[in-house]
C-alpha cells in the first residue's frame, strides 16, 4: 500500500528565517506531488505540483519554493519567512495514471507552521 | 481557482441523524468528484469518489448524490456519530489532468 509522511509536524521560526519542509510518498512510482498550504479556518491552496523529478510547477508567486531531487521526495523551503506563510501545509500525491478513478489526491498528515 | 478566503460554513445535527454536506462545483468540465473529511490537526481523508457518468454512489454509511444539471454535489451521512465531526472537503476535476478544485469546506458538528 502507498504511504505518504511529511515532517516536521510542527514548526515555529522566526521571521526571516529559512524554511525546509519535506514529504517523501512509499509504494509507488513516479507519482504527480502536490504542496497545498491551508489558513486556519479557510480551503485548501494548492502551492507547487510535480509531475517528475525537477519538474515543479508554481502556481501562486511567493516567497517559497519546491524542489523534487528524488522521484518521490517533494521539498518546500523558503529562504526568508514572513509571518503570512504561518499555515497548515499538506503534502499530497496521485497516480499518474488516469484509470478509472481519476488522479485522486492522497494527503499527508500536515506540517503547522507558525512564524513569529 | 482554489478555494482561497472563505469562512466555513456550519452543519450542527443530533447524534443518530442523518447528515446532508451539500457542494457547488465550478467547471462544468469536470467528470470526477471527490468528498474528503478532515479531523482537527490532520490532513484531509479520502471519503468516495464518484464520476460524472453516475448519479449517485454508496459506502458504508455514506452516499454522494451528483447533479450534473445545477453542477451540484452532497455527502449523506447516514446515522451520524460523534466520531463524523469533522469538516468535509468536495473537489473536483478532469480525468486526465492534475489539478484538482477544492470547495471551501463544510464543518459538521455532531451533537450527542
């Protein structure tokens, strides 16, 4: 069975320090990776995907970044952290084959960030 | 575009009730629908998933309903637990594709 871990679980750093987040999938190949980041309270926004290694796509212009060095590890970092990048972020993965139930997205536990 | 901003909406209901999440949905292009429940703290959870050439499909103690003409989608919870508090996520997409559309998110509080 597939499995997706993400850590550090929660994060409290001072603003303007460097961030590294990282998320790593088990039991499956070359599969699609996602950031999503989520304010308390609010919906999901998706940050960066992956659809192989070095292949990131951004899809909100901010301070972070992601880097996929290895087929299933996805990296979010930051080099300089505001306090707007205070959130709850998710790691997630789907197959890259379609099939018959779509690419249905799996997510991690969470990561809480809070910077102070 | 994801959804960004919004307050959750509420749904309180008696513990044994039947519970109604309902979701509109955005791309009249989409053919795949997924529910997803998230526990404080915890990423969100695969519920049921269901395509567009359905119009209604069942778990266990769960069903989602599709109407394709109002691009409308719900999550029945039947006798609904304490255990079921939660908020619950519908997404959307196109086979094939990657990027998947989250509705805001309903929070469902199960009173005992």
């Amino acid at each position: 069975s597939q499995t997706i871990h993400q850590w550090p679980a929660t994060l409290v750093q001072p603003v303007g320090s460097p961030l590294s987040l990282e998320c790593t999938v088990e039991g499956t190949s070359n599969p699609n990776l996602y950031w999503y980041r989520q304010a308390a309270g609010r919906g999901l926004q998706l940050l960066f995907y992956s659809v192989g290694i070095g292949q990131i796509s951004s899809e909100v212009p901010q301070n972070l970044s992601a880097s996929r060095p290895q087929d299933r590890q996805f990296i979010l970092s930051s080099k300089k952290l505001l306090l707007s990048d205070s959130g709850f972020y998710l790691c997630a993965w789907s197959y890259t084959r379609t099939g018959n139930s779509g690419n249905t997205i799996y997510f991690g536990e969470g990561s809480w960030l809070t910077v102070v | 575009g994801e959804s960004v901003g919004l307050h959750l909406p509420t749904l309180s209901v008696q513990e044994g009730d039947n519970s109604i999440i309902n979701c509109a949905y955005s791309n009249s292009a989409s053919d795949y629908f997924i529910w997803y429940k998230q526990e404080s703290g915890k990423g969100p959870q695969f519920i049921i998933d269901i395509r567009s050439n359905m119009d209604k499909r069942q778990g266990q103690r769960v069903t989602v309903l599709l109407n394709k003409t109002v691009k409308h989608l719900s999550l029945q919870i039947a006798a609904t637990q304490p255990g079921d508090s939660a908020v619950y996520f519908c997404a959307e997409m196109v086979t094939g594709g990657f990027k998947t559309i989250f509705g805001a998110g309903t929070r469902l509080f199960v009173k005992a």
